[in-house]
C-alpha cells in the first residue's frame, strides 16, 4: 500500500468515526435535553395560564360581590312574594291600575356550576426545587353534585288601559331598581283608533330576576348598604322624548310652559325689638324649582350686602335692625333676582322700613256742657184741661213734649228728621214723667222727674247730679236714629205717685222758667218744695202760681 493509499484510508476511517459519534451524541446526548426543555416549556406555560386565570378570578372578586349585593334574597319564597309586591308598587306609582300579575315560576334551563378557587401546596422531592408555577392558586374542576351558579325567577305582567307616559314611568322605575333583573320580553299593542284616547294600550311583559348561589340572607328584598350600582335607567338621560314621539298615537304637540314669574313681595315693616323677619318667595313657571335665588339690601336700615335665602323653605332672612334708638324713616330697599339654569331672569323688589316710635296719646278733652241750648220755649193749655211744654235741644237737635192727663205726666222726644218735620224717638224710654237729657259727645247728663205746671214754669225734681249707669235697651222697630243711652231717673219721685207725706228724704225741686235754660233753673227752698208737693198730691200737677211756702 502506498503512502498515499494509507493517507485515504485514514481519513476515511476518521470520517466514519466522526459521523458515528454524532449520531450516538443526538440520539444520546441533544434528542433528551431537547425533550426535556419541551416539557419544562409546557409546564411553564400551564402554570402561566393558571396564573392568569386565577389573577383575573381574584380581580374579579369586588364585582362578584357588588353582583352578589344585587342578587335576591336565597329563600325563594321569601325573594318571590317581596318581589311581586315590588312589581306591584312599581305599577302603582306609574298609575298603572288594570295590570295583574300571575304566578311565578322558576325557570329550569341548567346554570352553570359555581367555580372554586383552591390554592395547591405541593411537596417537592427530597434533593430537588418545586418548579416556578407551584403553589400559585388552580380553579378546581365543578363537581357534578354542586349547586347551579344562579336561579331565575320568571314573572308575567298584563297591564290594560294604559298610556305611553304610563309605560315610559314604569320602564325608566323598573330599570332604576338596585336589583338582579331585566325585562326579556315586551309587547305593546293598541286596542283602539289613532284619534280615540291615549290611553288604549295593552302592555305584556316576562321579567327575570336572579337568585345568585351563595348569596347573602337577608329579610328585605333590596340590599341593605347604600352603595349605588349600576342600573340601567340612569338620571342624565330624558326619557320623556319616548312620550312626546308617541309610535302609536303619533307625535304629542309640544306643552304650553308658562314663563318663570316671581310673585309680587310686600313691603316689611321691622320692630323694634331687633327681631329678625322672613320673607316668602314664590317663584312659578318653567325652572322655578331649579332657580337660583339672590337677595340683595342696600340703603340704611340693613347691611348692605347679599342676605341668606333658604331654597328649602323659599324664604329671605332679614336681620333684626330696629332698636329704640333707630330714626324714624330710614329704610333698606332688597333686590330679588331669580335666575334659571337655562338663564331666564326675573327681577322683584320690595322696601323694609322701621316701626314708629310711639306717640304718646294727648289728654282726652272736657267735653262742653250743652246745659244753656237746652230751653224751655213753649207752654200753653190745651182743650181738656191738661197742659203742653216744649224743651227744645238745640245742640242735638231734639225737642221734648211734656203733658198732663188728669194727674199723669207724659214725656216724649222727638228728632228732627228734616227742616220742618219731627219724629218720635223709639229709643227713648223712660218710666212717666221722667225728662233725661243725655247724649254721646256733650258732658250735660241729667236726668229730672216733671213734678207740677206753675204759671209760666215747670217744676221738676232732681234727687243726685252724679251720672246714672247706661243702659242699651233692644231697639224698637220704626226707629229712624241711632241708639242713644238710656239713662233712668237719679231717684224715681215715689212721693209724686203716692202719699206725698211719707217721701224720705225731700228730692231737690227746681222751677224752670219759660224762655229760660236747663242752665238756669231756680232752686226752691224748702219750704217751697214742700208746699208744692202737698198741692200736687191733693190736686195734682197743675198747681197755681200763687202758692206760698206757708200753706
């Protein structure tokens, strides 16, 4: 063999021993290593998934539970009678008064299981570390025994004679319910003509709500804690657009909205106690209840500045500012703007003034004595024998008559109804005989009892000048002049009417003379008197002029 034949055969050899050791290196050495980072691969991505499933379970925990707020009560019976009685209410605050509601039933379509998050805890091998996914949280598999993940109440609702507004009330309260439900099916139907009432419109609805597993026991239908949820009729939307584009009765036209006004405000007189005072404002019309309210004073009585307006009760705070030191006529004049959230502006203003001060009342003044416009004018005999005299009151104006009849004495007032004509007085009423002046405006109060005619004169008695008590008889029918006050005699001349001689004591006589006034009657003595009064209880009273104290 050549050397260069040699050379061949050891290269080729060298070349056998080489491809031989690397098939034995791949099958020995690289296929395991390549299996073994597959398996590795694998097992990282499966914990890595777990990882996420479980990451998003515990990220999902706050919903599960705000869901869980908004599930029924667990006790079937319980969710259904207290959530027919909410549907009920519901209807009835939307005026839906035809509606029933059948019975509930419960729906048997299979939920799916509740999932349970577990956490494993592996042991690792002795000599080796637990792979990078161990001990992270796995949902385990639903068991074919456990519990469906939810249950679904199914309930009907009919509702006759109802309107669009109605059906658009109830549909924004229903979906406004903190509650587990939704409306999956609705139909609405007309049951008369386009141009009839609004109100011809039969409404069928299928309601499900949902009992969740694992919900909290609770004894009311809604959920306790005042977290809002999200519902689906929310307040920013205006669902009223629904009512107005009625699809059944055509488009409603568009409302007459009287503008905003605010009401006419009086002016506020203060004391000056320094009490504060309030004042009502009354706004009405488009936006009166959202308008914003601002008082403003100016002027010397008040602070000038911004006052408080309280929207609740509608009303401006006024500060007390009166005292008794505060001028009279100083006042504060306060501007009322009220003003929209569209813009829409009104305008008011009223005036606050201070109380008075006191004045103190001036002295009543003496009233006039009429005692000299009172005048004897007439006396004159008449036919029968009996005889007349006239006073005449200038001041009021009456007149009186005073007669005899045998041994009566009459009196009788009249009034002046027009330049020529007189007419009785109904008001006046007095026992016999007896003559009273007395009247409203004048201090000439006195009262006397017609005792005898003398000649040219009259005798009268008079027992006291202190005034007698007044008093209002019923007035008489026919009677053409105020009451006038009734005022008896100061002491009745029993003597006059009976036994002259057992009159204790003597009455003070006076002779009023004809022509002469009530100012200027002549006081008899005594003795005259009492000779006067024997003649007039043997003779009666006309007397003559010639009698003398010694008979």
């Amino acid at each position: 063999m050549t050397s260069r034949e040699r050379t061949l055969a050891i290269l080729l050899l060298g070349l056998i021993a080489l491809g031989g050791g690397g098939v034995l290196g791949y099958f020995l050495v690289y296929a395991p290593l390549e299996e073994k980072r597959a398996t590795a691969k694998k097992l990282e991505d499966e914990a890595g998934d777990l990882d996420s499933k479980a990451a998003a379970v515990m990220a999902a925990r706050p919903r599960i539970a705000a869901v869980k707020r908004q599930s029924l009560p667990p006790d079937v019976n319980q969710a259904k009678a207290q959530y027919k009685l909410l549907l009920e209410q519901l209807l009835r605050d939307a005026k839906l008064t035809d509606h029933k509601i059948p019975d509930m039933r419960i729906l048997d379509s299979r939920a799916p299981a509740t999932p349970e998050l577990v956490v494993a805890s592996p042991v690792a091998p002795a000599g080796t570390a637990l792979p990078a996914a161990a001990g992270a949280p796995t949902l385990a598999a639903p068991k074919a025994q456990k519990k469906p993940a939810y249950s679904r109440l199914e309930f009907k609702v009919e509702v006759k004679r109802a309107d669009i507004w109605q059906v658009v009330d109830f549909l924004k309260a229903f979906y406004s319910v903190d509650l587990l439900h939704q409306i999956t099916f609705l139909n609405i139907t007309r049951d008369n003509k386009p141009t009839d009432a609004r109100n011809g419109l039969d409404v069928h609805l299928t309601i499900e709500a949902i009992i969740l597993d694992r919900a909290d026991a609770r004894k009311t239908l809604l959920p306790p804690d005042p977290v809002p949820a999200a519902v689906l009729a929310s307040t920013p939307r205006d669902y009223s657009f629904l009512a107005w584009k009625d699809m059944f009765y055509g488009i409603l036209p568009p409302p007459n909205v009287a503008p905003l006004t605010l009401g006419r405000i009086d002016s506020v007189t203060l004391g000056r106690d320094e009490k504060p005072a309030e004042v009502k404002v009354r706004l009405t019309g488009e936006g009166a209840t959202v308008a914003q309210v601002v008082a403003t004073a100016s002027g010397k009585l008040l602070p000038e500045g911004e006052l408080r307006f309280d929207p609740k009760t509608g009303t401006i705070a006024i500060p007390g500012a009166g005292t008794e030191e505060t001028p009279d006529g100083v006042t504060s004049t306060i501007s009322v703007v009220a003003t929209t959230t569209d813009g829409a502006t009104v305008k008011r203003s009223f005036d606050v003034s201070i109380a008075k001060k006191p004045v103190e009342p001036e002295p009543a003044k003496p009233k006039a004595d009429i005692a000299s416009a009172i005048r004897l004018v007439i006396l004159s005999g008449s036919s029968d024998g009996g005889l007349k005299a006239v006073i005449y009151d200038a001041a009021n104006p009456f007149k009186y008559e005073v007669t005899t009849t045998g041994k009566r004495v009459e009196v009788r007032r009249f009034w002046q109804a027009t330049g020529k004509t007189w007419k009785k007085d109904l008001d006046y009423d007095h026992p016999a005989g007896v003559l009273a002046f007395a009247d409203d405006f004048s201090a000439t109060k006195r009262t006397f009892k017609v005792v005898a005619f003398e000649g040219d004169a009259v005798v009268v008695s008079e027992s006291g000048r202190a005034e007698p008590p007044k008093t209002e008889g019923p007035r008489r029918p026919g009677s053409s002049r105020s009451s006038v006050p009734k005022q008896g005699p100061g002491e009745p001349l029993a003597v006059v009417a009976g036994n002259l001689a057992t009159a204790v004591p003597a009455p003070t006589l006076y002779r009023w003379t004809l022509g002469k006034s009530l100012g200027e009657l002549g006081k008899l003595s005594p003795d005259e008197a009492k000779a006067i009064l024997k003649r007039v209880a043997a003779d009666g009273p006309v007397v003559n002029a010639t009698v003398s104290a010694d008979k």
